[in-house]
C-alpha cells in the first residue's frame, strides 16, 4: 500500500466519522431511556435484585440491590430465636411436666443382678463419638443463635466474643467425627429399625410409657428408639449437608442459597435438639437400668425382659451357648 | 449531629473506578477484598448507568439484626461500624446485606470466612481514633480528622457524594431539577426507608 492511498483511507475515514459521530449521538440518548430504580424494582417484582457487571473477579461484586435480604435478617434475628428457644424450653418442661407425673420408669420386677450385653463396644464407641459431637455442636450452634441475649449480658463482649470465635472452630471442626460417627450408626444399626408391625402395636400402647405394667413387645428396638434413630440419621444428614454447604459459602451462588441452607440448618438443629433431650432424658434419669446399655453395653436381664423381650428371646440362646449370663452378684 | 450517607449519582458516574482504587490504596485493604465497587447496568446498552456500592450504612442496619455476637454498632454520625476482635467470621451480616457489602479474607479453618472488612465510611473502629491498632484492622481515619470518605472526595465527576444525608440530597435534588432527569438515590429506599423525592 503506498503512503497516498493510506492517506486517502484515513481522509475517508475521518469524513465518515464526522457525519456519523452526531448521528451516533442522537441514538443513543443518555437522558431519554435512564433507567431509574423505582422502575427496575417495579419491573422485577417482589424479591427482585438489580445486578450488572463489576470488573472486580468475583461473580457476586455484580450483585447491586437485593432488599429481599433484609426479610432473611427477620427471620433469623427474631423468628429462628424464637422457635430454638420454644424447641429446646418446651422441650425442658414436657419432660419436667412427664417426671412429676409419671416419676422414674423403674425396672417392675427389680433388678436381677444378671446382666446381657446390650451394645458391644463399637457401637457404643459410635454412639457416644456422636453424643459427644452432637452436644458440643449444639450447644455453639444454639450460642450463634441465642448467646447474644443470653450469655453476652453475662459475661461481656470480649469473652463473649472469643468464647464464640472457639466456639465456631469447634463446631466446624467436631462436624466431621459427627458425620463419621452418623455413618458408623446407620451401618451398625439400620437393619434393626426398619420398621414394621410390631412398632405400631407398640405405639398403640404409648410405648407403655404413660402406665405401669404395660410392656409392648419389642425386638432390639422398640418403635420409640426407631423415632430417635430416623430422626437422628434424617436430622443428622439434613445438618451435615447443609453445614458443610455453610461452611464452603464460596461454592454457593450467593446469599439466597446461605438463607436458604441456614434456615434450614437452625429449623432441623432446633427440632433434633428437642429431640435429643427426651432421649437424654428417657437413657438417664428417666428410668432406672437404661443408662447401662450404652454405659458398661450389659442390661440387667429384667430390664430387658420388660422392655425388649422379643430380643431377649433372641440373644438369650446364643448368651448360653457362650457360658450363660454373667451373674455379677454372687449368690449367695 | 449529622447522619451521614452516601448517594452515587448514576447519571454523572463514568465507571472510572477511581472510589475503588482510591478505597483500597487509603484504607491498604488486603487482596480480595473490595469495601466499594462500580457495577453497570445495562452494560453497552441504550441507557447504560454505573453505580458506585459500598456499605450504605442503614437506618436499623440488617447486619447489625442477624450478627451472633453483636459486633456492629452505630456512631453518633450514623455510620455502622464493627469491633473485628468480636466479629467471629460466620458470614451471616453478609447473606443479610442488601448490598453486598461484607467482605471476607479466606484465611480461617478450611480457607474459609476471617473475620469480616467492610466499609467504615473511613471513620475506623472501636480503637482509639487515629491509633496504629485502629489503622491495621479498620484504615484510616479520616473523619477525625474532619475530612470525608476518600472516594466521593475524589470522585472526578462529582458523582458520588458522601456527608449529612440532608445536604447531599438537596445538592442532588437540585442536579436533577436543572438537568432535567435522574436515575435517582441508588439504595436509599432500601437502606434508608425514604428517597429523594424531586
């Protein structure tokens, strides 16, 4: 190309961009379609966002406005409080109202002094790795949700402060022996709580919870346990799914998808909490030999005659055969 | 006393990202984290505008609702501020926000949430004004030294404007009525309960 022609294709150049540049500029008009937010917010309805772009490396810098997050602040400041605090106090006082009225579930035809082994030691090794976990998890989980009304006022924003920055190291350290622990419970236990007939005579019959005398059959599992065991493993899968969602928030597609796995969280983490405190309850103080089953793992045979008899049809040939129950007592 | 808030005139606001730069230089914000950012609607269409976002600092701030450990408090100007060493990094101001302000540096257990950074309308933290602590964890310090944020102070074309909400809606009711047309208070109706009406 020689130097006139390059001149000549600039000359050209030029010459259009001067007739276009005006006519360019009438198009595009900066004044006659300015979006305006009261219109954006309009145009997008209830729980819309205004999002463009952001030259910033991070796939949420583009997110503008989102008011619907100020309904989330809501129900988690106060809604979420409120129903942890019902769950768990609620919970407290059923049980307080059950211990006055029906007492101590005592073993009817007294200890025998003979023993049978209830739970081995991996699954008391699994079952405690859980309780453990389980109570220190939601004791911090509760102090995020409560702590600030309850235990703050107490001890001061410092300690509260550093109280809780261990507490969220525990609890997002302790998740994961929760899980294994979760695992090795329904490998170890699933095949005696599937339920079946016998579990709604058994709930016919309240379990025989409410009236002396009264024992529904049941094998190693009676239909009650097998609430506590589904509610565990469906709760505990529910928890460990959305918490490590919680706990990566840099794969989740922003702050709709954080509310909507720790509203679950803190819903299913009430409920269980409830429910585990009845099972605290009904494996303690709430009646005389259950402790030991998953204590020393041997139940006293009359204990498990009244309350898993079908299991103690079971075991019991097997128990002989390995040298008879254990008599810790001597006969004297 | 004032009550300090933020207003980008989207219609003046060139995307020159200057508040962002200017932002991260003053306060030596660490990689990662960005207290302001310019998002542009509309991007290369008829009626494009630009934003400039950082904490608004809300009237009954949302952050402030969900935080578990109460961190966040209010100055007598207005401005919501955080105590880092209460802050435990859970995240939750950030899924409450509605403008994205919470910021986190990925430095905890599993390269998650540290403890949360976000705009302090350049007036620190809960440290003594203008101490070495203050600077490290929250920058500088500038409204005690009677100057405002940094980024509507430069801002080249004047668009975004920090200081007593009263004054800067007036100076913005005025921009409209004369030009004739604005895109209006970006934010306020969400973070303040109110626009400016024209």
């Amino acid at each position: 190309m020689t130097s006139i022609s390059r001149l000549l294709t600039a000359f050209g150049l030029a010459l259009m961009l001067s007739f276009a540049g005006p006519a360019a500029q009438a198009q595009v008009n900066p004044t006659g379609s300015s979006v305006t937010e009261d219109a954006l917010f309009e145009a997008l309805g209830s729980g819309g966002m205004v999002s463009g772009r952001a030259t910033i490396p991070d796939p949420e810098a583009g997110m503008l406005i989102k008011p619907e997050n100020k309904d989330w602040a809501v129900l988690q400041g106060s809604t979420l409080q409120t129903l942890s605090i019902v769950a768990v106090l609620g919970m407290l006082a059923l049980l307080a109202v059950f211990y006055l009225l029906r007492g101590r579930i005592r073993i009817e035809a007294g200890p025998s002094g003979r023993t049978i082994l209830r739970f081995n030691w991996i699954e008391r090794f699994a079952h405690w790795t859980l309780a453990a976990t389980f109570i220190v998890l939601a004791l911090t989980g509760l102090n995020l949700i409560i702590g600030r009304t309850i235990v703050m006022p107490l001890i001061g924003e410092n300690a509260f402060g550093t109280l809780s920055a261990w507490g969220k190291i525990a609890h997002n350290f302790l998740a994961w022996p929760f899980m294994v622990a979760l695992a090795m419970i329904v490998i170890l236990w699933i095949v005696h709580n599937i339920p079946n007939r016998l579990d709604w005579e058994w709930l016919k019959l309240g379990g025989g919870l409410f009236k002396k005398g009264v024992h529904p059959p049941a094998k190693k599992f009676n239909a009650g346990q097998k609430i506590i065991f589904w509610s565990v493993v469906l709760g505990g899968a529910a928890l460990s799914w959305t918490g490590v969602m919680l706990m990566f928030p840099g794969n989740l597609a922003g702050p709709a998808e954080w509310q909507f796995y720790q509203t679950i969280h803190a819903l299913v983490a009430a409920g269980l909490s409830a429910i585990v405190i009845a099972h605290i309850y009904i494996g303690s103080v709430g009646m005389e030999g259950a402790f030991d089953a998953m204590g020393s793992g041997e139940v006293d045979e009359n204990w498990a005659k009244e309350h898993h008899a079908l299991w103690v049809e079971e075991v019991k040939p097997k128990a002989l055969e390995r040298g008879g129950p254990k008599v810790t007592t001597p006969a004297e | 006393m004032a009550r300090m808030k933020f207003l980008c005139d989207a219609d003046r606001c060139i995307e020159c990202q200057a508040c962002v730069t200017a932002c991260k230089n003053e306060h030596e914000v660490p990689w990662g984290i960005n207290r302001r950012r310019v998002v542009t609607i509309n991007d290369g269409l008829p009626g494009e505008r630009s934003v400039s976002m950082a904490c608004m600092h809300c009237t009954d701030a949302p952050c402030a609702a969900v935080c578990p450990v109460n961190c966040f408090y209010t100055t007598d100007d207005g401005v919501v501020l955080h105590n880092k060493d209460t802050c435990i990094g859970c995240g939750y101001c950030s899924y409450a926000c509605p403008f994205g302000a919470p910021q986190y540096p990925r430095t905890a257990n599993f390269g998650t949430r540290g403890k949360m950074d976000k705009c302090t309308y350049c007036s620190g933290g809960p440290e003594p004004d203008m101490s070495q602590a203050e600077y490290v964890k929250y920058g500088a310090n500038r409204l005690a030294e009677g100057k405002l944020p940094l980024c509507a102070e430069m801002c080249s074309t004047k668009s975004l404007l920090a200081g007593d909400g009263d004054i800067i809606a007036e100076i913005y009711r005025e921009r409209v009525v004369t030009r004739g047309y604005g895109s209006g208070a970006w934010g306020w109706r969400t973070a303040y309960g109110e626009t400016v009406t024209v």
